[in-house]
C-alpha cells in the first residue's frame, strides 16, 4: 500500500530508498522524526486540504471540497482511484462522483476537461484549485463508502480525489461531522485536533479507512520491545456494552496468540492500531486489513452468533498487520491505483494468513481444539478434489485476484472447474508446512518460519518474491526440504501426504462414506425437479453424462422427482457403479442420458483423543497451542 515518488527518492513513510530500492531504515526512523517536527508548518505550506459534509446522508450523499495549493504552472490532473490497498480488481470509484466544479482562490471557475472515465483535468489555475463534487456511497464493506444516517463510512480511494502528479504532498481531512446524530471519528489517521486529521503523503491517506458514527470504543495496552501500543476498537453496532466488553475478552486474546507468533508486534505507526467495526444489517460482510487499521464489516450482531464467528475476521485481519503490510510482496510495491494489481505471492500472503485465523482462535480458546480440526476438512475437500490443479498452480491461482477478488462481470465463467480459491489453497499449504516442519524435530515449526520472514523481510520492510521466500525456507529448514516443498506444492500442484501428516498431530483423515454415490453436481433440488446451478465438476459423472448448468433434471432412474426430495435424499437409492437414466430439460427440449454414479470423494478430519502416541499428542499440544 506504498507507492514510490517519481521524483523524490521517499516511500509511504517518508523512508529513503536505496538505488537498489531498498530503504536504508535508520534513516527511516531519523526521516519519520523530522517529518513528525516539521509537521505543523510543513502542512501549512504545501498540504492538500479536503473537507467532507453529510447534510444529505439519508440519501447517501456527501459533499466534499478539496484545495491543492502551491502548484506547478501545468494543468492539474485529479483522479478517482481504480482499486483500492487490500483488494486485487478493478472497482471503478469514479462512477459515483458527480457534480464536479473547479474555481481558483478568488472563486473563479475553471476548465474542467476529462480526458479518460476516472480522470478530471484543471487547466487555467495560477497555482491553487479548489474542487466541490457530490459522492453517492451505499455499500458498507472494505472496498467501498456508506453514507446513511447511521454512519459515515469511509473507504478513501472510493471517496476522495486525488492529485496524481503530487503523491508526496502532506494531506489534511477535515470531517464535518453531524452533532444531532451524535457523531464522531475513528481513524489510524492523526489528529490535529477539532475533526481535522492528517497523512503524510498520498498512500498513508489512501491506506486510512475511516468510520464516523456514534460507535462504543474500547481500548487496551500491549507492550513490544520496551514500548507500548493502544489497540483501539471501534464497535458501531446495535448491541449492548456488555456483549461488547464480552467480546474484547476474545479479541485481546487474539492478539496476544498473533504476537505470540512472530514474538513481536509491528511497529505501529503513532503508537496506536484501530479495529473499525461495524456489526449492522445493512451492511456487507467483509475484512480489510490496513497498515495500522482494519474494517471489520458483518451482518451478525454480536448477539446472534457473532461473539464467535466475527472472531474469525479479527484474527484473520489482525495477522496482516504482519504478513501482507509488512511482509509484503514486491509484486504490490509500489500499490498502484491506476490498475488492476497482480500478485503471485497470494498463496502466501493471504493463504497462509488464511490458516492462521482458525488456529489463532484455537489457541485462544475462543473455538475448541474438536471444532478446528473438524474445520480443517472443508478446505481440504476442496483443494484436493478440485481439477482446478491441473491448469494452475498455487502461484497462478494467485494471478487470479484481480478476476475474482470482489470482481464484477457479466458472462458466465468456467470457475467451479478452473479456480481454487489462494485463500484455501494458500490455507492448506500452510498445514502441510507446518506438520512436515514439526516433524523435523528440532522445535521447527510454522511459527518459527514466520518469525524468520518477518525477521528478514518483515520488520525492516524489505519487499519479497516467490524466490526469495523458498530462500528463507532453505535457511530454516535446509535446502533440500526447501526445493521439495516448493518444486512440488508451489510450482507444481501435487498434493502433500495429508493422512500421515495428520496422523503425526493424532488427526484421522479418512474418507466419510466411499459408499455414498457422488454426482459431481451442484443442484438446486425444489418442486420436483433438480437444477444444475453451476458447471458440474470435470470427470464427474455428471459432466460425463453431458449435463452442464442450466439443465433441468425432471426424473432419476426413470421416477419423477419427488416432491420431498432434496439435496441430501436424492441419490440415497444408489450406490456407486450404478448407471442411472437422467431426464433433463435444456432450452425448452427434453432430453435423457445415463449417468455412471461415483463414489463420495469427501474426507474428515476427526480428533483421535486418547488414542495416539505420546510423541504424537506433544506434538499436537505444541501445534495447537494446549497446556
């Protein structure tokens, strides 16, 4: 989420860089102080100013100002971002700006042209424009802005413009805020006091989501390293003090098992990392990690079941703090709000932040050790079974980000049979690091790995490749698990021994009923007929049978759909190796074919309590973190 000066050798934090771009982090630290001196007249001189209103929140709309002084004697380029830091696709923000003017200090209007859909150009200025537009937000998550009368939430890239040839210029917000809705500000923003914030540069404002409500605020202290950090929580919701106060007890906890990992926690700019949550019915479920900040956006309240599943999302996001905002692929660095942003290295970054966020639940009792395990199946069924493998590897899938990260189009896609999520993929290569590591011997472990990166990569920011990662393995692990593991499971798509593996942590891995029959399709079973609602799975029997989505099926083995049947019924008559006649409507015509049943390719995960070796269960207790 940084981006790199064209004319400036600066990053986001005001960090020099190198020739080789990699920044010499003394004088980071020693730059970020002047800056934090000089900051008072410095955004006094030169700063971008904006100001943000809601007086029509109820139908979704804000009016924001924004003054750029101090320019060059060219025409001024103002954008509205294509993507946003933490999301992969493309999102298209300008589509909801509108009513857009331009005047000069003394009020003087002044040429607007557009010379593409996401660009605004300010000519006839004599070194200061000031620029009005109306923004219409209506989709409360991680990508986009929500403005109702509820609250003002705010992704920055979906909500302010910005001026492109000026990334380095300091920025101040000044939120108006709306005092009879008892509103007020939650930000990793700095206060200058009197709702007005600030960013040093363009992508720390771009990295800032921000929530203006009437939200319940908790904090507390966690020590790194001599210093200590203020965890903020930030809570719009509809619920009580007292779900919440219950609730901070799981996520004080998760953050204590995430330090516990890399032995440490970042760095946090200002001394301070915000959750800003929003637990509401009309929003949309979502998680966005931010360098000191995440979005945590859910329709359970905490009451209905979301003491323990939107924990799910605190873990998950809370690891990013880590691997992703610091640990961060070179393939991201710069972030760049032009384009679609392509990464291979997704496996990881959000793969293995992937496996961690059950874990860390596990390890901080806010899940059972029974319930995680049992929950590692639905991912292995996935990747395991899905002939997605044979056309991309874990590196390729992760090219797909910006076609399936909240993407939006309109023609029907080949997924089911050609995309594994890098989440999942990503998730399950991280177990299978992380037994085959214990089992070593020696204390390794996935923890220890992830410190190592961190050390390396990490904690003095320095971006990584695919490469660069099977290096840091071969440090910690030796050269010839290292080659392995990535030749075969990063590079290639074999699948790890997950049955021995398991068994080592006292895990059974079977196969829940190889003699329940298997179609390979995903249906829609209601009023006597069976819809196809996506591709059947390539080499099912369905999809050999020549059923495709779409396909009405209106009688099996010669016998009407029953009027009861459902998913789970319809095919328990059979039995694998059963050849059944399938009737099926496509395009207004009837049709039969014969369908080759198969057998359930599904597995369990079972915790074998009790009944593994000693070796086994110690290795179990270290791996899921029981005393």
């Amino acid at each position: 989420m940084k981006k790199f000066c064209s004319y400036l050798p600066f990053r986001i934090d005001g960090s020099l860089l190198s020739p080789t771009g990699r920044p010499p982090f003394l004088l980071s630290r020693i730059l970020l102080v002047i800056l934090s001196v000089a900051e008072g007249p410095l955004l006094a001189q030169t700063a971008h100013e904006y100001e943000i209103e809601f007086p029509n929140a109820v139908h979704h709309e804000a009016l924001v100002t924004a003054t750029f002084k101090a320019l060059e004697p060219k025409v001024l380029a103002l954008r509205m971002s294509r993507t946003s830091p933490g999301r992969y696709a493309l999102h298209e923000f300008a589509k909801n700006v509108y009513d857009v003017k331009a005047t000069d200090e003394n009020g003087k209007p002044l040429t607007v042209t557009r010379p593409n859909p996401y660009q605004w150009d300010v000519s006839g200025h004599n070194g200061t424009v000031r620029v009005t537009y109306t923004l219409f937000a209506d989709r409360g998550d991680g990508t986009y802005s929500q403005i109702d009368e509820t609250h003002a939430h705010l992704n920055i890239p979906a909500t302010f413009m910005y001026a492109a040839d000026y990334p380095q210029r300091p920025i101040q917000v000044h939120f108006r805020l709306r005092a009879d809705l008892k509103w007020k500000v939650a930000t990793q923003l700095r206060p200058l006091g009197g709702d007005i914030y600030s960013a040093p540069n363009l992508d720390y404002f771009m990295d800032s989501p921000t929530e203006i409500s009437n939200f319940s605020l908790r904090e507390f202290t966690e020590t790194s390293n001599g210093k200590s950090y203020t965890i903020r929580f930030a809570l719009h919701h509809d619920g009580t003090d007292a779900e919440l106060d219950t609730y901070m007890e799981s996520v004080k906890k998760i953050v204590a098992q995430e330090k516990a990992v890399y032995g440490e926690l970042p760095d946090y700019d200002f001394g301070t990392y915000t959750f800003l949550a929003c637990y509401l019915p009309h929003v949309s479920g979502d998680g966005m990690e931010h360098r000191n900040s995440t979005v945590l956006t859910s329709t359970r309240s905490l009451a209905d079941g979301g003491l323990t599943r939107n924990a799910s999302t605190v873990a998950h996001e809370f690891f990013h703090g880590w691997n992703v905002e610091r640990i961060r692929p070179k393939s991201l660095q710069p972030f760049d709000y032009t384009e679609a942003n392509m990464s291979g290295e997704l496996w990881f970054a959000e793969g293995f932040t992937q496996y961690y966020t059950g874990l860390m639940l596990c390890r901080a009792g806010v899940i059972s050790p029974q319930d995680y395990v049992d929950g590692l199946a639905g991912g292995l069924n996935y990747v395991i079974n899905s002939p997605a493998r044979k056309y991309f590897n874990p590196v390729e899938m992760s090219y797909q980000a910006p076609f399936v990260d909240a993407a939006a189009s309109i023609d029907p896609v080949n997924r089911e049979n050609t995309f594994i999520s890098y989440y999942t993929y990503g998730s399950v290569l991280g177990l299978a690091l992380d037994l085959s590591l214990r089992d070593l011997g020696g204390e390794l472990s996935l923890d220890g790995f992830m410190q190592s990166v961190w050390k390396t990569y990490g904690k003095s920011e320095i971006p990584y490749t695919v490469r660069d990662l099977q290096l840091a393995l071969e440090s910690y692990a030796g050269q010839k698990f290292s080659s392995e593991f990535f030749s075969r499971y990063v590079f290639d798509s074999q699948m790890p021994d997950y049955k021995t593996l398991l068994k080592s942590v006292g895990v059974s891995f079977q196969p829940v009923n190889s003699k329940k029959a298997y179609s390979g399709a995903y249906l829609d079973v209601r009023d006597k007929a069976a819809i196809l609602v996506a591709q059947p799975i390539e080499g099912s029997a369905a999809y050999q049978a020549g059923l495709a989505k779409g396909d009405k099926l209106t009688s099996l083995g010669g016998k009407p759909i029953a009027e009861d049947a459902n998913v789970q019924n319809l095919l328990a008559a059979y039995k694998p190796g059963d050849k059944v006649k399938v009737t099926f409507e496509r395009f207004g015509k009837e049709y039969t074919a014969e369908m080759v049943l198969q057998a359930d390719v599904s597995y369990s995960t079972v915790l074998t309590e009790g009944k593994i070796s000693g070796k086994a269960e110690e290795k179990k207790r270290g791996w899921l973190g029981e005393k």
